[in-house]
C-alpha cells in the first residue's frame, strides 16, 4: 500500500515539477541567454533558486496530509520522495553552471572544464530527519528549507570551482551580491574578496536569503604549483589542463 502511494506521488510530483519549469519565465530567460552565449555565473544562482520555489510549492501541494497514510509525512515517504527530487534538481543546477562557465571561459581564452559539486547527502538526510521530527508540522519544512538546500547546490559548486581553479592558477575573487531587500547582515558581506581573504561566513545564507556569491576566475601572470609550492609562468599550460 506505503510502496504503490510512493510511486503515485512520486510520478506526480516529477510530472507537476517539469510542468511548473517549463512554465517558468525566469527559468526560460537564463535558457535563453545560455543559449545566446550571454549567461553570467550570477544566472546559476537565480536557476537554482528558482528550481527550489518550484520544486517546493510542487511538493507543498502533493504531499498534503490528505494524501498521505495516517496523514503523516513518514520517513520512507519522505526519502523516496524528497531526496530524490532534489538529486535531480542538483543534477540540473551543476549541469547549467558547467554550461554556463564554459560560454565565459571560452570568451576569456581559459580552458578548464567545470567540475561537479558532490551532492550533500548530509544536509539532504538532516532536512528529511528535520520533516519527520516535525510531526503535523511538517509542511513548514517543504517550503523555504527546501528553497535554501537548493541555493547551497549552487554556492557548492561555486566554492569547488573557485578552488579548483585557484589551485590550477588562476587568479580568483568571490563575489557576493546583496539582494535589494537584504538584511544587515547580509550587506555587511556583500562584496568582492581575493580568494585568500575570504569571510568566513562567505557561503553562509539565513532563511529566506537571495544573496547571490559567485565567483570570478581570471589568468594570471605567474602562478603557484599548490605541491612544490613554486612558481609558474600561466603560458606553461598543459601540467594543469589549461
């Protein structure tokens, strides 16, 4: 009974989710300056929270207490539903930022390739445990929670690239952007830092946060091996894959 309701709603909810993208304007707007060559890393964000409010408003209106058994949001409902839907959701957000990294990377002459982010399979469970502890107040964690799990995918893959291109040597600074309803706080970080200067709460987002960190990765004139620790002319391309 448990097994044939997972696999209807499941079913459902993807099938709702897909209709609710293609219907997205915003989402269309980055497809259609993905597809102009015009993207920015600014507009990985914006695609993943997008997702998020989508994926979340879907999942408010399925999972509804009516639908479920005993009307309660039981912990093998919630991880065969749920997680999975947010693996594909971190799926799409990675798959657009390589996208997009490559139309600027091939503009600025860089040859890196974008490299996934792991899927946190520990914030995942820990939300799920959070949906199931909350008993009859479970739909509360389906709404923002679920919006800011999806903007961590794409502040992941911005802190592993930036790294990883740091480390092959080019010269990278973290952008964070307030947005125009930010709090205090959040505008005390908004800035433009060198990656070895960073705050420590650079990555950090409180709930209902849209602030946007990205980052920028330039060619330098002379870089660091990271192993031997010295320095390399940026014209000595191929021991790091440029």
């Amino acid at each position: 009974m448990v097994e044939d309701i997972v696999l209807g709603l499941l079913k459902e909810i993807q099938s709702e989710f897909t209709e609710e993208i293609s219907r997205d304007a915003k989402i269309g707007a980055i497809e259609k300056r993905i597809a102009k060559g015009s993207a920015t890393m600014a507009d990985v964000h914006q695609y993943a929270a997008r997702l998020g409010e989508n994926l979340s408003a879907v999942l408010i209106e399925y999972l509804d207490a009516d639908r479920l058994p005993d009307q309660t949001l039981y912990y093998n409902i919630a991880d065969r539903i749920v997680r999975p839907m947010l693996e594909d959701v971190h799926i799409s957000i990675n798959d657009t930022a390589i996208e997009i990294q490559k139309i600027i990377d091939e503009a600025s002459g860089i040859g890196l390739n974008g490299i996934r982010a792991d899927f946190p399979k520990g914030r995942v469970h820990g939300l799920i445990d959070k949906m199931v502890e909350a008993g009859e107040d479970y739909p509360k964690w389906l709404g923002e929670p679920v919006i800011n799990c999806t903007e961590s995918f794409s502040d992941d893959y911005m802190k592993t690239n930036a790294s990883f291109r740091e480390d092959a040597g080019l010269k990278v600074k973290i952008v964070r952007t307030a947005e125009a309803t930010a709090c205090d706080w959040c505008k005390n970080l908004e800035g433009e830092y060198s990656y070895d200067d960073l705050p420590d709460e650079i990555y950090a987002r409180h709930e209902f946060c849209r602030c946007d960190v990205t980052y920028i990765s330039e060619k330098d004139r002379i870089r660091q091996n990271v192993w031997t620790k010295k320095t390399t002319a940026i014209d000595d391309r191929k021991n790091y894959g440029l």
